[in-house]
C-alpha cells in the first residue's frame, strides 16, 4: 500500500472520502459542505466502531467510521476504528481512500495521524498466497492511502510508520508460512538478505560450530529431527559513536510436534507458528535498520524443529547447557525454554549487550491467563520494565508484568540434575517458564516476554487479522527508539 500526504483534499470521482466523527460533534468537514444536504446523520449515533458507507453517483463515496464520546477516546480505538474503514474498503473492493484526519483534543495530532495509518495499513492483510480464487471473488486490498490534513507535515509519519507496518506484515507472513517453507534454513535465507541491509551482518551458526560451542540444549531438542539446527544473529549498528547493543532474542522452534510428549489433535495443528518469537526479533532488526534508528541492536534467533523420532530426546534425560548447569528433561513439550536457555547465556557471554529482551510462544498458561490480548512478561530490572511498559502503552501490544519471586526456583529443581524444565506440579507455568530462563542470565538486565496468545489468534480483532499477527515489532520498535544508551 502505497500512502500519500494531502494539503487539499481531492478525491476523484468514484473515489472513496473517509472521516471519523465524535457522538457529540457530528458536524462532517467544511470541505464536505456540498454533501450536507444530501446526508441526513440524525439516524447516525457515530457510537465507538459505528460505521456508515454512502456510495454517491455524482460525488466520491462517503465513508464514516464513529469514535463514540471524545472524552473517552484512546490511541487503542482510534487504531481499531480506523481497521474499520480498511474492511469496508476491502468489502466492497476499494482500492483508493482518501481519510480526512480528526481534529482531537486529548490526543496530539501527529500521534492520532500515525495511529490511523496504522489501523488501515495493518487490516489491510490477509495471507492469501495458496489459496485460488475465482476472478470476480479475488480480494481487493487497499492500493493507495491519502492522508488529508492541511496543518500537519506528514511525510516523516507517513514514512516512519510505513516502514513499521510492511514490517510487521511481512513478520506475519513468515509466521504464517508452511514449516515446510519455514524451516531453519528457509529462515537463514531470509535472514541473509536482511543482512544485505546497510549497517547489518548476518553470522549463521551450523550444527558443527553449535556442537563445539557445547549447546547442549538447542542440540537435544535437535535430535529428533533430519532437519539440521541453526543459531542466527544478526547485529545492526546504527551508533558507531556507543558500544552499548541492545539483544533481541526470539525462539525458532519452526514445527512443535511435542516429542515424545506428543502434543494431541487440537493441539498440534498450528504449531509452525511456534517461531514467531524469532520472526518477531527479525523484523524487529530490520525496521531499526530501514529506519537507521542510531541505535546497536543484536538478534539473536535458534532454530530447529521439535519432532519425534527414534533418536528424539526423552524425559528423565539429562543435557548440559551452554553455561554448563545440567538440566532434566521432564517434559519434551516445554523445548523453547532449552534452546533459549542456550542462546541467553551464548548472548550474555559472547556479544555482552546493555539489555537483552527474549520473546517467545512459551506456554500454553499465559493464554489461559491472559487470552489473545495480553503477553505476560518478567524482568530482572525495573527500568527495562517501564521502558516496556511505556512502549506497550504506545503502540497497544499490551504486556502485563508477573512476578520473578526467587521462592518459585525451588519449583524447577531437580533430584538428580542442577535444574528441570518443567514444575511437575504444573503450576504457575508462565512464570516458571521466566524462572527457568532466568538461570541463565546472570548479571545483564533482561525481560521474558511470552507471546502464546498474542503472536496468533484465533479470530480477527481490530486491526488484528486471524492467525499471525506480528505482535512485538511496534512494541520493540517503540522502546527500542526511547532506549537511552
């Protein structure tokens, strides 16, 4: 989609017209008076995501999408709102919408500007690439976006927050993909030609070298699988003036069948989204790039399959880390936690970054604790917390913080091993999965944040499609820019 700043409103004719009015001011533009006659908005409430489509014959269409009471409008509605113009759009095949933007109080004008673009540029997606459709049934997506605002310089929002969303959708189609097409080596490639990017390198650890560095985890895990294991990372520097890096480190388990803990019907079907975590890390290092934010960035991404074998790990196993603690295999099904334990401690002790944020699909409890709209999330350190916090408020990919209370270590001890990865009482999962990786950072300031519900969803939300939904690039993004190093 391509989106263009406006000074003076010009739709053409057939052209569609969007704009966004309050319950308790429902007055259209100055520049639509020669419409007011013919639209009679009494029947209209403009309730928050009430939407009115008028097509005219001798004038662009008219589009109105409702806020509901401005005392009580927020960046996360004015997002979602916005989402609704991009399905009425894409319903009735629109290709062209010119949005007139919303004066509002409460909200600087540059922020509701940027918010709006991304409500429409986020809906305007949907993974369509092995499906066929008859002609007359083949979508149409929103191909050109003008933003009308005769006050507001647009062009370094329209561009910053271009680049942030096509990021993000392609975040979502690699998390959408077949695990046949994403599998460690199809996300090497792609992670090659982001290190084509200026200011960014691309080092991709082989089995070999992933052997003599004694990962042992990420190597377990491996072991059921024909499909060799990687270990990605790629360093962005923008700040050649700081040696300070901030580490992004996403989990790649590109299929989960379970193991030998094989996951049941219902439960393994969409398990090749279960390397959004690295997806996320990946696009996250390519928007800073594209973006030449002056910021040093590493991401960090291990990769391999979980899969069931004759030479595939087992519970009660014992394997030896990267840092060298031991851990007990009580449940093959709880593999993302092993292969990040390894790329942690590798990061910790190998790149030493100021701050290291892992994103991962890690347990099922943070969705029975959160749902699809929150990611749960520990930190060893206050201050990354709030600058997490501040960027979640930002961008509405919500985070909610869980305790890392050094009581719950006694849940992952082991009789015969330094630790296990699983409480075998199957509690506090979310927060023992965090406790489990905490062994192995030792001293760096770090936050675990699990994306199980929010990185896929069962049903489309807001600007939210169903399936993937690149949850963590703005978030990233976000506190990344406000990082002070």
């Amino acid at each position: 989609m391509k989106i263009f700043a406006q000074k003076v409103l010009q739709a053409k004719f057939h052209e569609t017209i969007a704009v966004f009015l309050f319950e308790d001011s429902k007055d259209l533009p100055d520049e639509l008076n020669y419409i007011k006659d013919a639209l009679d908005l009494k029947y209209y409430s403009a309730k928050d995501g009430e939407v009115l489509f008028v097509p005219f014959s001798d004038n662009p269409n008219i589009l109105i999408c409702g806020l509901g009471k401005e005392s009580e409008i927020s960046t996360d509605k004015i997002r979602n709102n916005a989402a609704s113009i991009t399905k009425v759009c894409i319903e009735k095949k629109l290709k062209d919408v010119h949005v007139v933007l919303p004066n509002i109080s409460l909200i600087e004008d540059d922020t509701s500007c940027k918010t709006i673009i991304e409500g429409i540029y986020l809906a305007n997606y949907q993974f369509i690439k092995y499906k066929n459709f008859e002609k007359a049934d083949e979508p149409v997506f929103i191909e050109k976006l003008y933003i009308y605002s005769p006050t507001l310089a647009l062009q370094d929002i329209i561009k910053e927050t271009s680049i942030i969303c096509k990021n993000t959708l392609e975040c979502r189609d690699l998390v959408n993909e077949t695990s046949d097409f994403c599998t460690p080596e199809g996300f090497a490639t792609i992670a090659k030609n982001v290190g084509k990017i200026r200011g960014v390198t691309c080092k991709i650890l082989l089995k070999e070298e992933i052997t003599k560095l004694k990962m042992g985890l990420l190597l377990a895990v491996n072991r059921g699988s024909d499909v060799e294991p990687k270990c990605i990372i790629l360093k962005y520097r923008g700040n050649p003036k700081s040696k300070k890096y901030f580490a992004l480190v996403g989990k790649g388990i590109t299929f989960d069948s379970g193991g030998m803990n094989l996951k049941p019907t219902g439960s393994m079907e969409t398990m090749r989204m279960d390397m959004a975590g690295a997806a996320t890390v990946l696009y996250t290092l390519k928007t800073a790039a594209e973006l030449k934010l002056k910021k040093n960035l590493y991401a960090i991404m291990p990769l391999t399959d979980n899969m069931l074998s004759n030479n595939a790990f087992r519970p009660g196993d014992i394997f030896t880390a990267y840092n060298g603690k031991t851990v007990e295999i009580g449940n093959t099904d709880a593999e993302g936690r092993l292969i990040l334990a390894d790329a942690l401690s590798y990061t910790e002790e190998k790149l030493k970054p100021e701050i290291i944020v892992d994103l991962a699909t890690l347990t099922g409890a943070c969705v029975v604790t959160f749902g699809e709209l929150i990611a749960g999330y520990l930190s060893n350190d206050d201050t990354l917390a709030t600058l997490l916090e501040k960027a979640s408020a930002r961008t509405g990919d919500k985070i909610w913080r869980l305790p890392l209370y050094s009581e719950y270590q006694e849940d992952i001890k082991s009789d015969i091993a330094d630790l296990n990865n699983i409480n075998p009482d199957k509690k506090a999962g979310t927060i023992i999965g965090g406790t489990f990786l905490k062994n192995f950072v030792d001293h760096t300031s770090w936050a675990h944040i699990d994306i199980a519900g929010t990185a896929w969803l069962s049903k489309p939300k807001g600007f939210m499609p169903k399936n993937g939904t690149g949850f963590g690039v703005r978030l990233l993004i976000e506190a990344i820019s406000n990082w002070e190093d």
